[in-house]
C-alpha cells in the first residue's frame, strides 16, 4: 500500500496526538498502568503499518519523548529512552514487514523485535546507572506483566488498519 507525502504527514501527526492522548485517557478511566495496557504502542504500530517505515518510526521516536516532557510519563530515565527505540522499532519493522508478509506476521514480528530493543536499551542504561536489570525483570515487564496491551494491540492495530485501508479519501 502506498500512501501520498501529505496524507502520511497528516497521519502521522493524527497518530502521534493519539499517541500523547491514548495514556491520558486510560488513566482518566482507572487503568493507571501504562505497563501493562501500553496504549502509547497501538498509535505507532497502525502508523508503521499504514503509512510505511519512515512515517511510523518518526511517531515511535516524538511520541514517548514529547510525552515524557509534556506530562512527565514516562519519566525521562531510562524509560522514555528506551521507550524511544522500542517505539521507534515498532514503528520501522511493521512497516518494513507488512510490505512483505501479511498483517498479523508483520505486527507479531515487530512487537518481538521492539520488546528485545527494550530489553537490550533498559540492560545497557540501567548498567550504566549502575542498577540492576535481569532476564527475569525483562521477561516479566516486557511480556507476563503486558499482556493486556499485547491482546489489546492484536486486536485494535488490525482492526483499525483495515478501517483506514477503506477510506478512499486516504487510500488514492
């Protein structure tokens, strides 16, 4: 799927709104933890895998560093930054895979290899932090403690690519 420059902008500045949005909004209901829903993820992931690598990466860098600096969450260190290539990871590998392989083996693909850039940013900052990180925290936060968030994003990202996908206005 190829989109136009303009329409790619404007949707990336519609998905990273949502992106600053979506955690605002699942704290104002109740579901406080932004760990385990990961609201911040399902904007960048529909916008790598609609509006292509380039588009969805860019969502995944600003969405957790203007957040961070806008609301305070995530805090700076080490979340936000690692947050920023997670994000960033999802952002470049939906995009670079749903060319190739289907929706959903694109999205499960890219959610792997964000969760291991999570790991490896949060193992090399906490060390250099001289604090501890182990297998098990990344284990437990990236996937036991997500789960939710994981469903949730398996269930939203496919069905809101395939609404979008049907808009003619934005599929010229």
């Amino acid at each position: 799927m190829k989109i136009n420059q303009t329409i790619g902008w404007v949707m990336s500045a519609m998905f990273l709104a949502l992106g600053l949005l979506f955690p605002g909004i699942f704290h104002f209901f109740g579901a406080a933890s932004g760990q385990a829903f990961l609201p911040m993820h399902i904007p960048v992931f529909i916008c790598g895998l609609f509006c292509g690598p380039i588009f969805g990466s860019m969502v995944g860098i600003l969405t957790p560093l203007l957040s961070s600096f806008l609301t305070g969450m995530p805090v700076f260190f080490p979340t936000a930054i690692a947050m920023t290539l997670e994000l960033a990871t999802y952002g470049a590998v939906s995009g670079l895979l749903v060319k190739k392989l289907r929706l959903y083996p694109a999205l499960i693909a890219a959610m792997l290899c964000g969760r291991v850039v999570s790991g490896i940013a949060h193992a090399l900052l906490l060390s250099a932090a001289s604090l501890p990180y182990t297998l098990e925290t990344f284990i437990n936060v990236s996937f036991l403690i997500a789960i939710p968030g994981i469903a949730l994003q398996l269930v939203i990202v496919p069905l809101a690519v395939s609404i979008l996908k049907k808009i003619p206005v934005i599929h010229r």
